[in-house]
C-alpha cells in the first residue's frame, strides 16, 4: 500500500502595524518576501483605504481600529482585547509587532500565549527627546517595556546603536535578545542615483511629517535668513499633517508659513524618488530618529544631507562623508553648513556619490529583508 507524507502546514506569520499605508510603505517587501518562503502571511492594522491593494499582494488582511495617540483607558484595552482574541483565534506561529505602542499591546498577550515574537522599534518615542522631561512617566514606561519584550520567545530589533544600547544600560532586553536592523530599507533600483538638476533655482527640501521634534520650526527660521539674501532659494516641505502626534504643528501655524512665502508645502507625496531627484539638498533638523526612510532614500537619489547629530540621524549622516551633521536646534550652524551646500556644486557632487555607495552597503533593502528572515528562522527553531 502507498502512503502518501503531506508536508507541514506553512507557517503563519502576523505583521501588526498602527495603520495600513505604514505597512505600505514601510514593511511590504519583507511581508512578500515572507509569502515567497512560503509563510502565511496576515496583516492587522487600521485600514485606512489600503486593504484591497494589501490583499492583492496575496496578504490576509484583518481591520483593527487603533488609535495611535489615544490616551484612553477604555479605547486601549478594547483594543487589547480586540488583539488578544485575534491571537487567540488564529494561533500564529510568529508576530511580528511594529512600532512601541503595538508592542505594548501586542508583545505582553504573546507572552502569556507562548507566541514567538518580534518586536520591531523604530523609535524610542517623544520621552527620550528630553531626558529632562516626564521622568516617572519614563520610569512607569520602562517597566512595562521591560515586562512586554522580556519573554523566552522574544527577539527585539533596534534601528541604530543608541537605542540598542540605551535598552541594555537600562536593563530593559538582554543583549542577546536584541538586534539591529538598520530601518526598512531602500531598494536603489526604485531610488536612482542623479545629479543635481539643470537651472537657477536651488531647490532644498524637508521630508517628514508637520512635527516640531522633527526641527520644522529651525528648518523655517533657517529658510527665512537665506530666502532674504537670496531669491533663488526654493524650500520645499513635503510631510502630512500628523493630527495624533502629540509634537503635531496646527495647519494654520503651516498655512502662515505658506502665506508668507518662506515655504511651498506639499503635504504627503507618494513619488519620494521623483521630489529628491528633482531638488539639491535635504534637511532633517530631527531631534531624535529610529532610522528616517526619507534620508536613507535621499541618500540613494544621491542627494546631499544636512541633520542633527542625534540618535538614528547620525547612522546614515557621517558628517564631511555623505552630508553635515549639526546640534539640535542649532539654527546658527545649520544655516552655515546649508549656505556650504549653495554654494558648493562639487561639494554636493561628492557628498551624493558617497551618499549613494553607504546606501547600497548598509542600508539595501536586501539587506534588511534577509536579516528580518533570519530573525524569524532563529525564533521559530
């Protein structure tokens, strides 16, 4: 008699995110990567209009309505209970939580269920900002974190070395359960590498969300002395208003700007590669980062890069390398080194090739897929 051996069931694989577009923009190729290793794959996230083109990539997709800055006790651990019977229902064989919050959601329900677990952070948050600042929130805040990225099962991955080494100092992971992946990745096939652009006009742009702790308002005050002295200086602001950040900039403090004519904002734009090719410079004043996508794709465009020399910021910048690295909220120095980029077309042609070459090393979106795939092969073993 034959007997027929039917392979194992594939693995099921849980990607929680806040909000459906972060998941486009931020962790679809590692989600595809995992479908063609023959994962099943299941995204929980909010859905803002995204699930149909989630699901046409051959994902799962399931609705969950978080709220990234509620602070309300009855809304957070409705959510908690909406994820804890997910978890329950489904038994996935890894998650994979992104972004702090979803980790304190998520990270604390897998350990009491036995799940494996990675928890992804890109940022420390708004309280590591000032050290000064909300210091037994902080302490309340560690501890959680402590408890939710503490089990057995769990691995944590860290976008810079600060970060990393700030949650051993504070005894919140053990150094083994922790890793760096350096952000989500760049694919230099979709960011092509160019020269400046033909023409008089110099065009510098600030690519993040309408955020104070990203350095909009050094950034304005900055376009305001060089717009001065010089008319053919175009700021560009491309970055949504982000309503539930607690560092959000009001629409009508951004519509002053505008009016004034120290800026053109653009809100969100879906074409990064065609804004950084078509502009000269880039300028992040942030205070602190995980790891910015938008730098690391300005990178890859070969454009030059001036940010703060601040956690996540200054692991893609090497300054006199690939761009210029300033103090946060020094507007005195980032106006200097801008005017050095103006000024200096070689300067910006070098500053673009090096940009490009450190992208393609570190920062290849192959890179990061392949690491985040061991990831899972080390959990699941």
């Amino acid at each position: 008699m034959n007997s027929t051996i039917c392979p194992p069931p594939p693995k099921k694989l849980f990607i929680v995110v806040n909000v459906d577009w972060f998941f486009v923009s931020h962790r679809k190729q590692i989600a595809l990567s995992a479908l063609s290793a023959g994962y099943n794959v299941t995204i929980v996230a909010r859905n803002t209009g995204h699930k149909q083109l989630i699901e046409s990539f051959g994902l799962e997709f399931i609705h969950l309505p978080f709220n990234r800055s509620s602070l309300n006790i009855l809304a957070n651990t409705a959510n908690m209970l909406q994820l804890f019977r997910i978890y329950r229902r489904y038994k996935p064989d890894i998650i994979h939580h992104v972004t702090l919050k979803i980790i304190l959601y998520g990270s604390s329900l897998s350990r009491f269920l036995g799940i494996a677990t990675v928890n992804a952070i890109s940022g420390l948050g708004y309280l590591y900002i000032d050290d000064s600042r909300h210091k037994y929130v902080k302490k309340i805040y560690e501890n959680i974190l402590k408890y939710s990225l503490g089990s057995e099962k769990a691995i944590t991955i860290v976008q810079n070395q600060d970060d990393k080494m700030m949650l051993i100092s504070k005894n919140i992971v053990a150094s083994k359960s922790i890793r760096i992946i350096r952000g989500s990745g760049v694919d230099p096939l979709e960011y092509n590498f160019s020269q400046d652009p033909s023409g008089e006009i110099i065009k510098v742009v600030f690519p993040a969300r309408l955020l104070y702790d990203k350095g909009i308002l050094e950034f304005i005050e900055v376009a305001r002395l060089i717009s001065a002295e010089n008319p053919n200086i175009l700021f560009q602001v491309y970055g949504a208003i982000d309503r539930y950040n607690p560092s959000a900039v009001q629409v009508e403090v951004i519509r002053e700007w505008v009016n004034e004519r120290v800026i053109v904002w653009h809100g969100h734009s879906g074409e990064m590669s065609s804004v950084f090719s078509n502009c000269h410079i880039v300028v992040l004043p942030s205070y602190r980062e995980g790891l910015p996508k938008s730098l690391i794709e300005a990178a890859a465009c070969g454009r030059p890069i001036i940010t703060t020399d601040s956690p996540g910021c200054r692991d893609i910048v090497i300054d006199g390398l690939n761009g210029y690295l300033v103090p946060i909220k020094d507007t005195k120095i980032l106006y200097e080194k801008l005017r050095v980029l103006i000024e200096s077309t070689n300067t910006r042609k070098k500053f673009g090739i090096n940009g490009r070459q450190r992208v393609m090393q570190y920062f290849n979106i192959d890179l990061v897929v392949s690491l985040t795939m061991e990831t899972y092969k080390c959990l699941l073993k």
